[in-house]
C-alpha cells in the first residue's frame, strides 16, 4: 500500500514535471531539453561578441498511453506548461582546428498544470543549461557547415519532494553531445540537429534514467526581412531504465517516441530578429511502466500542440571593420 501512494503521488508530478512528459522516473519530466527549441537554429557560427536570446513557449497537451486509463477512465487529463527562459551566447573570435570557438548558458523558468481529476500545479526554476564548448567549421564556399560540441544540465533547479521530483528541477546530472549540420546560402537554412542525453543516477532514490535521442529538423528561407519555413522533429527513450530499492526495483516507463511537424515564420526588426513556431505531435506512444502491476501497463505521455517564441539580438560585439554591425546569430538553445 505503501508503494501504491508513493506511485500515485509520482504520477501527478510527472504529468506536472518540467517538460510534461511522465517517461523516465515517476515524477521525473522524461527529458532535460523541450523537443522543438532549436528550430531556426543553424551550425554556422556568428561574429565576435556577445548575444542574448530569449525564449517562451507553452504546450497544450492530453495524456495518452497505456497509463491514462488508469488516471482517468472515461475522460481527457490536459497537460498544460508555460516557459521562459533567458540564455547567452559568448563567441570570443578564437578558433581551434580551424573551428570557430562560442560557448552557451540558459536559464529556464517554468509553470505547469495538470488539469482534472488530478488538478495539480507547479512552478519554479528548471536545471541551468551550459555549454562550454561548441566548435563550428565552415567546409569552404559550399555552404555547408558542421558544428559540435557538449552541453550539461547542472542539478541547480528548484528540488524537493521524497524522490527530489516535487518541482521542476531534476537532482541529476544530464550530458548532452550534440551535432548540427547545416546549409547556410542564398537565403536558405536548411539544419538538422542531433542530440543525445545521458543522465547520471538520481542522487536522492538511486533510479537511473534511460537515455533520449533528439533529432529536429528545420529548412527556412530569408524573403526580405521574413523568414519562413517548415519543421520536424523526432524524440525516443533509446535505453532502459535502472530503477532501485527506493522503487522495490519497479519501472515508471522504459522507453517512449514522440513525432511532430510544424512551421516557422520570423522578421528581422534590425536590433531584435523574432521567429515564432508551433508544432503538432502527430504521434506519440510509450510502454514499460510497471507500477500498476505484472498485466498492467502504466506508462504515459502528453501529446498535443506546442507553440514558441524567440527574441535574438546583440548584447555587444566589436564594430566591423567598415563600420557596419556585425550579423546576429540563429540561437539554438
């Protein structure tokens, strides 16, 4: 019985959690990083200075999965989550095997709901994302350009609750290698990103979340001051979890897959660029859970429409040589 209260509880934080999603860890959001927030992104690297990004985004989504049922027979449980988030980029204009050198740190800050019979909400400060190092090479005059480098999610957000998940944070590391590859001329953007996530143990229940695989793809055109084009991306839990004693060995939800497709449009006002885009998840399943018994799948996942909004703009950079200003980055975190 114990057990049973202790996994009812953890559903409603999952459902709750940071980025929605009650894959991984009971109580834990399923991934570090909201799919979708690299979209106008680019591997090309902009010139020496200091630039500032700012994000929003909400998600509008529904529980689906074996688990749901389990939650609520006969009717919809809305999942409902808002996000802001502030992040810099520092490109110092050092190179390093013919890279161009930058590094990133952002900051989110998120409230969420989860709507009836549940009725659950939680608000607060997720783990900080820094990027120490990111190299991006220009292959000539094709176009084309590849960028790489390794992010991490510090355990630094708001943490409490009897597994650490009773709020936004995660009491985990999570390491993120990433590649961007890119087509970058006449107007065209075309990007695909690929990113992994490796988590560390929980250092509160000792249960080890698996693995997430990330790939969004992006392919715009610059018309005059818009920007314009389509999106993609693919989300998937490609190793399993390690559950422990705190959990009698038990498993929240082993593996899951997410698919969405949407558009971007966006303006360059001068100082400030915007680009707003929204995605669909057209597909969406997971499987594992066990906490609901041996013939019983709790698993579950939101699915739903997700909506964002970007801000770029120049902190400081060095004037250009012919006094023009230098160009502002496509910012992808």
């Amino acid at each position: 019985m114990k057990l049973n209260i202790r996994f009812a509880a953890a559903v409603v934080i999952a459902a709750a959690a940071s980025t929605t999603a009650s894959a991984f860890e009971a109580g834990s959001p399923g991934f570090a990083q909201y799919p979708g927030l690299t979209m106008g992104a680019s591997a090309g690297a902009p010139p020496p200075g200091i630039y500032g990004f700012t994000q929003i985004f909400t998600g509008q989504q529904n529980l689906v999965g074996p688990g749901k049922p389990l939650l609520n027979p006969t009717g919809n449980i809305g999942v409902q989550s808002a996000t802001a988030a502030q992040g810099f980029l520092w490109v110092p204009g050092w190179t390093f095997l013919g890279a161009t050198y930058d590094a990133v740190v952002v900051q989110p800050f998120i409230m969420n709901s989860l709507g009836s019979p549940l009725n659950q909400q939680a608000s607060g400060a997720h783990n900080t994302f820094i990027v120490p190092v990111e190299l991006s090479w220009r292959l000539g005059d094709s176009g084309f350009f590849a960028k790489a480098g390794l992010g991490m999610y510090v355990p630094d957000g708001t943490i409490n609750g009897i597994n650490g998940l009773g709020s936004l944070g995660n009491p985990w590391w999570t390491f993120s290698p990433e590649l961007f590859l890119s087509y970058i001329k006449n107007g065209w953007n075309v990007t695909a990103n690929l990113f992994y996530e490796i988590n560390t143990k929980n250092t509160i229940t000792d249960y080890t979340s698996g693995d997430v695989f990330h790939a969004e793809f992006s392919g715009t055109k610059r018309i005059g001051q818009w920007t314009i084009g389509p999106a993609a991306y693919y989300m998937g839990q490609v190793t399993n979890d390690t559950s422990s004693g705190f959990y009698n060995g038990l498993i929240n939800a082993n593996r899951y897959n997410v698919w969405a497709v949407g558009g971007l449009v966006g303006y360059d006002f001068g100082p400030v660029s915007v680009n707003v885009w929204a995605f669909d998840q057209i597909a969406a399943n997971v499987s594992g859970g066990q906490f609901a018994g041996p013939f019983a799948d709790s698993a579950a996942i939101p699915k739903g429409l997700s909506v964002y909004l970007s801000l770029n703009y120049r902190l400081w950079a060095p004037d250009a040589p012919d006094g023009s200003a230098p160009q502002r980055p496509f910012i992808h975190k």
